[in-house]
C-alpha cells in the first residue's frame, strides 16, 4: 500500500490530490490486482482540459461546480451528483463552468477492468446521476483516503458493486423500453433540424404527450427537448471538427441547417454545452490543429 498527498497550481486549475494505492496479486482470485488511485481535484473558474486520454480507467465524481465533457462529437453536461466513467486511453475534453468544479478522480488498473469481462471494458451509459451509484463512488474514495487493514477490501467490493448494478441498469433499460418510445426517440433522432413538438410525437406514436415526456426522461435521463438539443450540438460539433464537412459559407447557415433559429441561439446553446462558442471550437478542434494524443 503506498500514500501520497501533493498540491500543485497550473493554467488556472487548482488540484489538489490525496492517492492510496492498493495493489493485490492471487492465483486464485480471478479479479486479481485491484491497482486504484483516487485524486481530489480543484478547477478553477474558465479552466479547462484540451483533448487528452488515461491509460487507467477513470470513475470521475462531481462533487460541486459544473463541467461540459466531450468525447469526439458528443457533449454532456456534469453536475453535482454525477458520476462518469471512461475507458482506458478513451479521449476526451473538458471545459468547467463559471464557479469551477470540485470533483474525485478515481484511476483504475485496466488489467483489473479486463478481468471482469469484455462487457465492462465498454460499460454505457458512461454517465449516471443514480444516487446509489454516486454514493458508491463517494464511499470508495473515502476509504482511499483514511485506509486502514480492511479497505482493499472494502474498496474491491464496492467497485464490484457499483459496476454490477451500473450493467444491471443498462440491461434493463435495453429490455424494457417500450416500442413506441423507441419509435419517438427515432423520430427525433431523424427529425432533430426540425420543429418538433411533444404533440406531435403523440399523434405519431399514439401516447398522451405528458406520459411521453415522463417515460422519455425515466427511460434517457434527459428531457426530450434537451435530448433534441443534444443532438443539434452534436451535429455542429461534427461539422467543425470533421474534414470536409465544413461547408456552409457562415455560421449561420450552419445554425440554421442544424435546428436553430440563429446563429445567437446556436452560439449560447453551444457554449452551455461545450464551454466554447463554435468559432472558438473551429479553431482549437477543426481538423487543421494538429493531434495531440496526450
């Protein structure tokens, strides 16, 4: 078991971490060699993580604040009770909100993550705002930070815990969605440029439009109109960042053929959920900046 504590200041971010390591070897544990480290971090206001990957799986708690996560074209919003996991050498960036963040990094061995299966390598949905969840999280970086005889334990047992329930959830969901709400998802989902409406979702699947938004949220974790918005950002994100598809003239013909009314509502939906306006995105993200694997 080895301890260590730093504190260190860099491009406005403030971390501050506080590691454990527990390292286990057995012939005869399957699940052998739990290798965990476990970071509290500081962010300041405006700081932010250009395009980066870990060659440890991460559990990522967010404790206070706010960031705006984005891994290739997809963006999501993290909020206080939010817990993300990403895959060994997944590569992604954030940009943390007006106030900063306070969140717990928790690094785990990959060896340890393929032992579990192939299944948990690509565990989805990457993000949970579960209660439980969240306070398994909490819980294993607490016993990481004041260790004692029984914490590899406690901390293996946990991890295994919040995994499990994390795929039982997944499976779920994937068996118990109902038709016609995957029928409206994909209506959205081919129709996200357009103005679209609870009412009229329900008069093409057949459902009252207060149970659909209800189901919708239950099932996705989000509104259906923050679901729309998400993927209107995505395309915009796609279009600035991939070669050969930025083809629109100006911003706002971009705007308007993703949804929007104009390029102002595209730009303030744009920066709420990537931390940048899309000139700012074009020019650290297009396809002409070089790669930086790390």
């Amino acid at each position: 078991m080895e301890a260590g504590r730093a504190a260190l200041r860099t491009s406005g971010r403030l971390g501050y971490d506080l590691s454990v390591q527990f390292s286990k070897l057995s012939d005869q544990n399957p699940i052998a060699r739990l290798n965990i480290q476990s970071l509290e971090k500081h962010y300041g206001h405006g700081a932010s993580m250009m395009p980066h990957y870990h060659d440890e799986a991460c559990l990522v708690l967010i404790l206070s604040g706010f960031a705006a996560h984005t891994e290739g074209h997809q963006s999501v919003e993290l909020h206080p009770g939010s817990a993300l996991y990403l895959p060994p050498a997944q590569r992604h960036s954030d940009v943390f909100g007006p106030h900063g963040a306070h969140c717990v990094v928790n690094k785990i061995d990959p060896l340890w993550i393929h032992r579990l299966g192939s299944d948990f390598g690509g565990l989805t949905p990457r993000v949970t705002r579960d209660g439980h969840l969240y306070a398994l999280g909490v819980a294993i970086h607490q016993e990481i930070k004041k260790p004692d005889d029984l914490s590899e334990l406690i901390v293996e047992g946990s991890l295994l815990e919040l995994f499990g329930r994390w795929k039982r959830d997944r499976r779920r969901r994937a068996q118990c969605v109902p038709g016609w709400l995957e029928q409206a998802k994909s209506m959205l989902v081919d129709s996200f440029s357009e103005s679209i409406s609870l009412q009229d979702l329900s008069r093409s699947v057949g459902v009252h439009p207060v149970r659909i938004a209800r189901e919708f949220r239950r099932f996705y974790g989000v509104t259906a109109g923050a679901y729309i918005r998400k993927l209107r950002i995505d395309f915009v994100v796609e279009r600035l960042s991939a070669p050969g598809k930025m083809t629109y003239s100006t911003l706002t013909d971009l705007a308007l053929d993703a949804g929007f009314s104009s390029h102002a509502h595209m730009a303030f939906a744009f920066k709420r959920i990537t931390g940048f306006t899309p000139s700012e995105f074009r020019k650290l993200h297009g396809p002409h900046r070089r790669d930086e694997s790390r």
